[in-house]
C-alpha cells in the first residue's frame, strides 16, 4: 500500500464504504434455516432457545414447533459457527436433520411461516 491510499481521504472513505459494504446477512453467513426432529413441545422450544441465546454471536431467533424449524441470525459483524449451533441443539438432546443457509432474515422467516397457517 503505498502513501496516497494510507492517508487520502478518498482512498480513506472508499475503504470505509468497502468495509460497510461487508456488514451484511450474505457477509456474516446469513440466517442459519435449521430442521429438528424431536422438538415437540414449548418446553423443548424454550431448552433450545436458552442454549442459543447465550452464544455470543447469536442474534435474533424464531422457533416454530408446527414445522420444528430453528431459524438464527447472527449479530452485526459476526458469523455463527454452524457446528456450534449443531452441537448446541444436539447436546440438547434433538436431532438435527437439516442446516441451510438462507438470505432472508430472521423476521422474513416468522412472517413467511405465519402465513402458511
């Protein structure tokens, strides 16, 4: 890197814009779309939940038991170690069937769920 693009501030807000453009669903892995077999009941729902929520670069969440998806973002600025959440949901004591990785939001997951009632 040479002198012009360490302290310019052109060269500086371009790299800003570029560091922003990376702060996304797609950079950080997107939503984790997660199939559980076992998962019966608000109990279950609730075991799993609590065990997610407390990893650090878990962010929003939405469980439907009908469907007996787990759907997971990460936090802004990280990604989800998607054998973490395996283990996790497993040690639990589920089965997990299936782990997708999704563009879609956590909220887009909820209200596409609802809808299919």
């Amino acid at each position: 890197m040479n002198t012009f693009t360490r302290t310019h501030p052109a060269a500086l807000l371009i790299a800003g814009l570029l560091a922003l453009a990376g702060t996304g669903a797609q950079a950080n892995g997107g939503t984790l779309k997660i199939q559980v077999n076992g998962m019966v009941c608000a109990f279950c729902a609730q075991g799993i939940e609590k065990r997610l929520t407390k990893m650090p670069e878990t962010g929003p969440l939405y469980i439907n038991l009908a469907q007996k998806v787990v759907a997971v973002e990460p936090k802004a600025g990280r990604r989800i170690d998607v054998d973490k959440v395996r283990a996790e949901i497993t040690d639990a004591g589920y089965d997990v069937v299936k782990v997708e990785t999704v563009a879609q939001t956590v909220a887009a997951i909820r209200a596409e769920m609802k809808a299919r009632k």
